[in-house]
C-alpha cells in the first residue's frame, strides 16, 4: 500500500510516499480502508520531534480517519466488514490502510461524507471534551476562543453557541474571523491589528471572561489570562503558535482562576464509555445539521507535505483533508 513516511525528524518536506506491506489487524483491532484522513497540528509537531507524546522512527503520521472496515481482527464483534467508521487513530492515518483498536472507532451516518468525518473526529471531540466535561462551560458565560478561525477554534464556537454561551472569537486575519463570525460568534477580534487584553475589556465591559480556550498558546496566552473574570477557567488545549506559555501563577491566585489541562486522546484511551458516548451526542448533532465542519481544502496523500506546510504556515481556515 502507499503511506507517507517519517524517516527523519523534520518539516513537513522530508516526508516521504513509499510502498509498505499491508498492516494485519491484532486481537481486537480492526482495519480500515481509509477514504479520508485528517490535517492536525500533533501531525506537524510530531515529526519534528514537538509533540507531547513522540514515537520511534520510522512511522505513518496522521491521527483520525474516516473509511471502510476491511478486516476485523480476532475477538471484535461491534463492527463488521463493510461498516462505515471514523477513528482515532493516533498514528498512522496518512495511508491507504490503517489498524486501530475496534474500541477507538465510531459509526458514521450515513448521511456525512467521509471527507467531512475526516474533519470532525479530533475537532470537535478536543472542543466538546474540553468545553462541556473540563470547563463546564454554562449558559449565558462568556467563552474566549483564539484561534478561532482554525478547526479546534471553529469546533469551539459552534459547541459553545450550543451551549448557549456568548462568544468572543480571535484570530490573525479578518478571513479567520470571517469563518468564526459565521460559525456564531458574537464579537471579533483581530489580535494581529488590536491589543488583546485591551479588546476583551471593551467587549466585556471590563468583567472579563469566564473561559478561555487556547489551542494558540505563544504570547496570546498571558494577556487572555489577565483578562479572565472570577472564578474563570483558562483551557490549555495545544501550543500552535510554537511556543509553550510559562503561566505566571499569581494570576491564577487573584482571579480564583483555573487552568485546566485538554489531552482528549489520552481521554479515549482512559475513558472509552465516557468517549462512546461524548461521541455519539456529536455525531447527533452533526446528523441533525447543528455542527458543520469547514473543510477548506483536499489534498492528494502524495500533497501530504504541502497540506502540512500550509498548517504551519497558518494560512488554513478550518481544517484539509487527505484523499489516499
């Protein structure tokens, strides 16, 4: 089969497409023929050696798939050949053929493509996990997302409007705002052109936030922080900006604040019951029309590099797909 492979540690232009034997599935795995795979961030962190969690060479990237079950291996009865699934795969995505615990699949409607579940699985599970079970986010509180205009951001602020929360949305480019204003959200800020801190104190009125959702990290994370009200829970989602925030911790002691750690793959893999289910209630929305993944682009699996190149250079609105 061809697969994208990770030799060396390094950008996304030292990867390459090679033939590789066909993966067997163990006992209790299943194999899927994917039909889509997912662009995340941990993708391009992890093959340079950035990512929290790191593999040994050489390995398949690409962390969530949609497709069709191929094979089920020994002692798997939940799924059958022919199923239309989507994964949490971890590794291994950027190929024609992966293996993933039968545990770490989910049904897809028959009414989502494959090219718009290839975009949803990771999003929108980070957005929901971190939301809804970490934060508690309630109704008619106030939900800070930077970032807003990528896939975790988007996710975000769909769940939150949801939820019925008012949503400030912050971005690079008015493009991302754009996405992030039509996804709900009810204020915009352009943190390339405006001071942050400054921006959340006019649209709040000076009260401050009551969460933050940060998959940015950088710079951005300290000024969002001295922004939070009371009682307020900064979410610590990802670091795409590329540098890991040092948090002052008097920040947190004054506001009676929190800062709360989202790993919603480690989450599956510990919970799978309380996954199962987290899934299913988003797979409810998206069948009913509630929830709408942009997918902004499709690249080929040989294009795997320019898709990553693009994440990185952070000129993505939403999220790429890759069609083996």
């Amino acid at each position: 089969m061809k697969a994208v492979h990770c030799i060396e540690w390094g950008g996304p232009q030292q990867l390459l497409l090679v033939d590789v034997p066909v993966p067997q599935p163990r006992l209790g795995e299943i194999r899927i023929r994917v039909r889509a795979a997912g662009v995340n961030f941990p993708d391009a962190l992890i093959i340079q050696r950035k990512y929290q969690v790191q593999p040994s060479l050489p390995f398949i990237p690409g962390t969530e798939v949609a497709g069709t079950v191929d094979t089920v291996g020994e002692g798997v009865r939940q799924v059958k050949h022919g199923d239309r699934v989507v994964a949490f795969v971890g590794l291994g995505g950027f190929a024609e053929y992966v293996c993933v615990p039968a545990a770490q699949v989910a049904a897809l409607p028959d009414n989502v493509s494959d090219e718009v579940a290839a975009a949803f699985t990771l999003t929108y599970a980070t957005s929901h996990h971190a939301l809804i079970d970490r934060a508690q986010l309630k109704s008619r509180e106030t939900l800070l997302v930077l970032g807003a205009g990528g896939g975790v951001g988007l996710a975000a602020v769909q769940i939150a409007k949801l939820i019925g929360a008012r949503v400030i949305a912050a971005a690079s480019t008015d493009e991302k705002l754009a996405a992030a204003h039509a996804a709900g959200a009810d204020a915009l800020i352009n943190y390339s052109q405006l001071e942050l801190r400054e921006a959340i104190k006019t649209i709040t009125d000076g009260k401050g936030v009551d969460v933050i959702y940060d998959p940015v990290g950088g710079a951005y994370t300290e000024p969002a922080l001295r922004s939070i009200a009371w009682r307020g829970r900064l979410l610590v989602v990802g670091f795409a900006n590329g540098v890991i925030p040092q948090i002052p911790a008097n920040l947190l002691l004054v506001k009676g604040a929190s800062a709360i750690g989202v790993f919603w793959g480690e989450f599956a893999r510990r919970e799978p019951a309380a996954n199962q289910m987290l899934m299913a209630s988003l797979f409810d929305w998206l069948s009913q029309g509630r929830l709408a993944p942009k997918v902004s682009q499709i690249y080929a699996l040989a294009d795997t590099p320019k898709a990553l190149e693009a994440l990185l250079h952070r000129r993505v609105v939403g999220k790429l797909v890759i069609k083996p």
